[in-house]
C-alpha cells in the first residue's frame, strides 16, 4: 500500500517516489502528498515528471485499495522508475 505524505506534510509542494504500476492514462505511486478528494473535496493537481517527460495529474481513482494518479490527457504508460511530483 502507498505512503500518503498529505496526511502528515500537508504543505509539501514537491517529493520524489517511485512509480508501483502503470497503464495508459494512470499510475500508482509508492508515495503521494496528493489528497485524493473526497466528501465534497475535490483532489489535488500536479505534474509528474518522468523519464520520457511530464504528465499532468488532475484526479484520482480508487480500485480495490488502490489509489491511481488520473492523466490529464490519455498518455502512455509511465516507467516504473524514479519520478518527481510537484
């Protein structure tokens, strides 16, 4: 299960994680300072930087425990690699 950083940094505007899994569109970090929304919140918005460029992340999705990281633009998948989230 990921490490949600929002809980215990609120304010933290930039991390570095890992890329868990991946698909056309979205990914799963190993840790996230994003809030995922929820009851009348909206999620939080950023740029992931990767490997083969940036992806903006505009929402979040919940599939059997698992917290995805929705693209903007329907990308290809991520490299499971080190990432930068802002």
């Amino acid at each position: 299960m990921a490490h949600y950083l929002c809980h215990e940094q609120p304010d933290l505007l930039e991390f570095e994680t890992t890329v868990l899994a991946s698909r056309p569109g979205a990914v799963v970090l190993a840790r996230s300072a994003l809030h995922p929304g929820g009851g009348g919140q909206v999620s939080d918005a950023a740029t992931l930087t990767h490997a083969r460029g940036a992806s903006r992340i505009t929402g979040m999705s919940s599939e059997g425990g698992v917290l995805w990281h929705l693209f903007e633009e329907p990308a290809d998948e991520c490299p499971a690699s080190a990432v930068t989230c802002t």
